[in-house]
C-alpha cells in the first residue's frame, strides 16, 4: 500500500477549484453589473429631482420679483428665461441657479408642453401659475417623469 502515494509531476488544478474560481468571478462580474445600472437610476432621478426644485425657484423669483419667467427644453438640457422691457424672451444672466443645463451623456428629456404633445416653453406667471407640462427622463432602462400643473405642483415620480 506504501506504493499507492505516488507524487505527481505538474499538479494542475482541480475541477472543483475551477468551479470556486468561476463563481468568484461571476459574482464581482454580477455586482458590476447591478452597481452600473443603479448609477443609471441615480442619474435619471437626481436630473428629475433637480428640475423639481429649480421650478419650484423659478416660480418663486416669479411671486417675489413680480415679473414672468419661462423654462424651455432643448435637445442637449433646458435654459431659463426671463421677459425683456420689451416682451421678448431671453436667458435668464447674472444667476447661477438659473444657469442652462445640459443633460449628461446617455440621458434623454422629452417634454410636452400644454398638452401640446411637443416641447415649447412653459410660462410662469408673477402669481405663481405655470404652464402645464411633462417631462419624462430616460437612460437605459430606468425612466422618471416630471409633471407640473397649473397651480403650481411639480412632482417627480419613477414610470415604473
């Protein structure tokens, strides 16, 4: 029996040492994953978090400031505006929380205006009314919809 212990030259592995490794692997491959679709989600609701808080700003320099302001969307972010002497639109300067946004890369906004259907501008009157719209952000999978009404609500909430 002494002669059964024979040494192997060039021990490799085992299968069930290849198997340990592999499932190793595929669970950090598998964290990795999850951890960048997640970054996903964050990114569409802080954007659709942000536009919350900045309209409700906007439409407090409205009341406060007696004067109209607006918000258009664009195809790369939205800007805020602000009516001229004489009666024109224009972006909103000297004001860095009303600055223009832009969407980070990956990230895309469509917007219906008045129920229009289509983007334009959504107005704020100086007492506090705005022009109804919704925006729904969407990256990858994970989407988040922004709806303002009339009196003044504007709430962010995931689409599914």
């Amino acid at each position: 029996m002494a002669g059964l212990n024979v040494p192997r030259q060039g021990r490799g592995f085992t299968l069930i040492e290849i198997a340990v490794v592999l499932l190793v692997i595929s669970i950090m491959m598998g964290a990795i994953g999850i951890e960048l679709h997640a970054t996903d989600r964050v990114t569409v609701r802080d954007q659709a978090k942000r536009m919350v808080l900045l309209v409700h700003a906007l439409r407090q320099q409205a009341i406060l400031q007696g004067q109209p302001f607006g918000l258009r969307f664009g195809r790369r972010g939205y800007r805020f505006l602000g009516l001229s002497p004489k009666g024109h639109w224009k972006p909103v300067s000297r004001d860095s929380l009303f600055r223009p946004r832009h969407f980070p890369a990956g990230l895309t906004v469509s917007a219906s205006v008045g129920g229009s259907g289509r983007a334009s501008l959504v107005q704020v009157s100086p007492g506090g009314v705005l022009t109804p719209f919704t925006a729904v952000f969407r990256e990858g999978d994970s989407d988040w919809r922004v709806v303002g009404s009339a009196n003044g609500d504007v709430s962010a909430k995931p689409t599914r």
